[in-house]
C-alpha cells in the first residue's frame, strides 16, 4: 500500500480496532470507551446531587438558593442601567422609591406564609396530610382577611405618591398606574408564597433549581422589553407583576409534583386563630428586621449628613453583599433542621445547630479579613476612592455584619420551635437600644459611621447572647457549655479581624500609589479567602469541630448517612 493513500478494507470482518467496513469505505481507527469509566463518571455526579440525606437536601438548598441570589445580581447589574437610560434619572429615582413606598405594606400581608413554612418545617416527619392541607387552608384564610387591608394601603400609595414624591403633572398617571400594579404584584405575591412556602417547610426548595433562577433572566427580558418598547414606568411595572404571577405559577406545579398530599381543606376556627396569633408575631418580627436593617442609613441622615450615608452605602456594599450570601445559605439549610426538632431529637438537633455555627464562622472569618484588606481596592475600581470610609469604620461594618449573620442563625431556629414571643420582644428591645445609642454617638458626640456601628454593635449584644441562651433553653444545653466551644473561635476571628485591618490600613495609605485592575483584585482577594479560611479551619477549631466539619463536608460529595 503507497504511503499516504486511504487503506480499503474489503472484507466485512474486523481489523483490530478498526469498524468493519461496508464495501469501498475507509475503515476508521476507534478508541475503545470504557463503560466502568463512563458508569462510575455517572455515579458520581448522582451523588453529588442526590437527595438521599438531610445533608444533601441542605447543600442542595444552599446551592438553589444561592443560584437565586447570583441571579438577581446579575440581572440587576445588567438592567440598572437601561433601566438609568430608559426611564431617565428622574424617573428611575421615582420607580426605587416606589419599590420601597409598596414594600413597606410587606407586613400587612398577615406573614401567614411564615407561619406555613415553619409550621411545616417542625412538622416534616408527620404523616397526617390532612392536617398539613389545613395549614395551607389556614393560611389562605389569613391572607383573605389581610387583602382588603393591603388592598387599601396599595391604593393610597398610588393615589398619593405623586404628590409626596411632587411629581409634574404629566406623570401623576403613569406614575400612578406603576404604584399600583406593584402594589398588585405585592398582594399577589403574598398568595404565590403559599406553594413556596410548603416546600421550603419540606425541606424541597431545591426541588426549583435553575427553574427560579431561569426565571429571573425572563423577567430581566421583560423589563428590557418594557424599556424597548418605550412603555415608561408602568411598562416596568407591568413587567414585574408578569415576574411574580410566572414565578407564582411556577411553584405552584413544582409543590403539585414533589408534595403529593398538597391541596386546601378547610381548617376550624381555632386553627385558624392559633395560626393566626402565631402569624401575628411574625409581622411584627417582620417590622423588627426591617427597622434593624434598614435604620443604620437613616440614623446616619437624620443625625449626621447626606454625605455620610452614601460613604457608608458604598463602604458596606462589599461586606453586606457577601455577608447576605451566607445568610441566604442558612435560610436555605435551616427548614432540614425543622424535622429534627419536630422529631423530638433534641441531641441531634444541637449537634446540627453547632455544625451550622460553625460553617457560618469558618465563612465569615474567611470573608471578614478578605474585606479588611481589599475592600479599599473594591471601592476604588467601582465609584472611587474618595468613597472609601476608611480602616477604623470598615472593621466596625464588618463586625457589625458578621454579628448580624450569627444572630440570624439562632433567630431561625428559634423559628423551628415555633415559640416566637420572647425572641421578638427581645428584638424590639435590641433596636430601641441600637437606636438610642446610635443617635446619641452619632448626634451628640459627633462620631459618625463609627459611632453608629458602636451603637448598633452594643445595642444587639442583647441578641447575641439571649438568643444562644433561648436556643440552650429548648435544646436542654447550658449556656457555659454554649461559651466554652466559642472562646476559641472568638478569639482567632478578633485576631485575625485586626490583622487585616492593620495590614489593610497600610495599604489604604498607599492607594494613591497604586495601579491595581479589577483581575488583580480579583486574584488578590480570592487568594486571600482561600489562605484566612484555612488558618481560620486549623487555628480556630479543635480536632473535634474539625473532624465535624470536614464530615459534613465528605456528606455533601458522597452518600452518608446522617
């Protein structure tokens, strides 16, 4: 055969490894696959998204709810400015002020889907259906009786709004028509929880993955239609209640599939009043967050300047954006927890709640000096350096957050216990303190964003230790035991926190010195995550804690048993 030239192969049986081949075609030389590999490559990505445990289940939450989480930011980075460009700054200033005008009726929703996920979520391990179609009818019943009142108050801020906001006349209609649809988006959202909420009680909102983040990205398509179509602030508005009735529709078919018994029936009078009182502290634990979170600006405005806030808006908006990652995570666990305790296995239930703890410190303590040392360049690369509030404030801020994120562990599981009154009068007593002592800093003592997150750190030091102790109470665990496991970790996270602020000091006065990218930052900041997470891991957890983590960790990518 000459070199170069196609070999035929006339005869039907095989050469080798060569295919037979039909009559005057080239034979083709086959690597062989073998099937063990491809098998065992298939086992492996089945149990990394099996569901076969509670650990699994929690990961896969985790995972799903931070799928969600990325989406939104992604799709807001990309439609905020069409949405600048579209609606001019006039407008898009009135459309975030209406957003925040109809999120402040929230409340007035009767939080009847709270009551329903957490409900459930101590209930898991029951098989009485009928029970559990009576909860969903209890909380249709309270979101009935709540409509009328959301209705109204929606309607007032319609009406109203262009006049608070004085808007010219030409926009009183539009603006009008947008404050309502949102309004209506918020009243019908509060029913399209319902079904969201039955699944999150089961410990199945993983059961929505990449549905929900998928779509975000529609409704980001939406908006851009709206904004294409020129159909102003309404459009925008149409555009958003499309979303939520989509989305609505969406967890409805999704609860249909993976919880055979859901359905209504209906509940007795003292359900629903029990139901009721339990829902009612939950719009007032609602009314608390809010005024926790959304205070700090406020306190800063009315006792300092307008300047300060945007100072404290664009320094905390690294520190707060990871540290909403981590509680999202933990809001996607924690329903897995639920069943524990509705099981009445209280050691098992302290032994996850510590895990959790714990996962949530080793993150943060990660996340924390990361901050310290790189938020400077963030802040430079993103609106400027003349924005940054310095090493002092940063380290307050992020104290501040990582504070925020361990009292909302201990505040969802006190959810679980269904036992809601003495966690909420102790949150109303933590802001009026916060709030009291924020002002006088701030005001009197001219402090500014330091004297704020000092008045806000001692005001919820309340929480960080009542709601351990709460948790201790109902899980039969002492306090002391509670603060013998933390002293280490406290004291590797303080240390490291004023390592990285010193050292992040040093580098902020030489920012002007400095020409670093957003790839340099982004090497730099992952590189450090990575090495403070370890030194975190080794210095700050004894042999016990890390052998429970890593345990978990090897139940997240193989089938254990929890």
């Amino acid at each position: 055969m000459e070199k170069g030239k196609p070999h035929f192969n006339r005869s039907r049986e095989p050469v080798g490894n060569k295919i037979p081949a039909i009559s005057g075609s080239v034979s083709v030389d086959v690597i062989p696959i073998s099937k063990s590999k491809f098998t065992q490559g298939l086992k492996i990505f089945s149990k990394l998204f099996s569901d076969k445990s509670l650990t699994k289940k929690a990961s896969l939450n985790a995972l799903a709810a931070t799928l969600d989480y990325g989406s939104h930011l992604i799709v807001g980075f990309i439609i905020t400015p069409l949405l600048v460009t579209g609606l001019g700054d006039f407008l898009y200033g009135a459309w975030r002020i209406l957003q925040q005008f109809v999120g402040y009726i929230a409340p007035a929703s009767g939080r009847s889907t709270q009551a329903l996920k957490w409900t459930l979520a101590n209930r898991q391990s029951s098989s009485d259906y009928e029970e559990k179609r009576r909860y969903v009818g209890s909380a249709l019943v309270i979101w009935a009786l709540f409509m009328p009142l959301m209705t109204a108050l929606g309607g007032l801020i319609a009406w109203f709004a262009p006049v608070w906001l004085d808007m010219p006349k030409e926009f009183f209609w539009s603006v009008r028509l947008a404050a309502a649809l949102l309004a209506a988006g918020l009243v019908i959202t509060s029913l399209c929880e319902i079904p969201r909420s039955v699944l999150l009680g089961h410990n199945l909102g993983y059961k929505r993955m990449g549905l929900s983040a998928t779509l975000v990205f529609v409704g980001g398509g939406f908006t851009w239609i709206a904004l294409y179509l020129d159909t102003g602030i309404a459009g925008v508005a149409a555009a958003a209640l499309a979303t939520t009735l989509l989305t609505g529709i969406l967890f409805l078919l999704i609860a249909r599939i993976y919880t055979p018994w859901f359905g209504v029936a209906r509940p007795s009078l003292a359900a629903s009043r029990r139901f009721l009182g339990l829902s009612w502290w939950f719009i007032v634990w609602n009314l608390v967050m809010r005024v926790m979170k959304a205070s700090d600006a406020v306190m800063l405005g009315v006792f300092g300047s307008v300047e300060l806030v945007t100072t404290f808006a664009l320094t905390k908006y690294a520190p707060e954006t990871v540290i909403t990652f981590v509680t999202i995570m933990v809001f996607g666990i924690t329903p897995g927890l639920g069943g524990i305790i509705g099981s009445g296995n209280l050691q098992k239930a302290y032994r996850v709640r510590n895990e959790i703890m714990l996962f949530t410190w080793l993150i943060v303590t990660g996340l924390g000096p990361t901050v310290l040392l790189w938020n400077w360049a963030f802040i430079q690369l993103w609106v400027g350096a003349e924005h940054y509030a310095g090493t002092i404030p940063t380290l307050l801020i992020v104290i501040l957050a990582t504070q925020f994120v361990l009292i909302r562990n201990d505040a969802c599981i006190i959810d679980l216990t269904l036992r809601l009154r003495r966690k909420v009068l102790m949150g109303a007593l933590s802001i009026m303190l916060s709030l009291i002592a924020a002002g006088v800093l701030v005001s009197y003592f001219k402090m500014g964003i330091v004297g704020l997150c000092l008045g806000f750190i001692g005001g919820r030091s309340v929480l960080s230790i009542s709601y351990p102790i709460m948790v201790g109470r109902f899980l039969k665990v002492a306090f002391s035991s509670q603060l013998k496991s933390i002293l280490r970790p406290v004291l590797v996270t303080m240390l490291l926190f004023l390592l990285a602020s010193k050292i992040g000091g040093l580098l902020t006065e030489s920012i002007r010195f400095t020409a670093i990218g957003w790839t340099d930052f982004i090497l730099s900041a992952g590189v450090t995550l990575c090495v403070v997470i370890l030194l975190a891991f080794y210095a700050g957890l004894s042999d016990n804690q890390r052998g429970h983590v890593l345990r978990r960790i090897r139940m997240v990518v193989a089938i254990a048993p929890d």
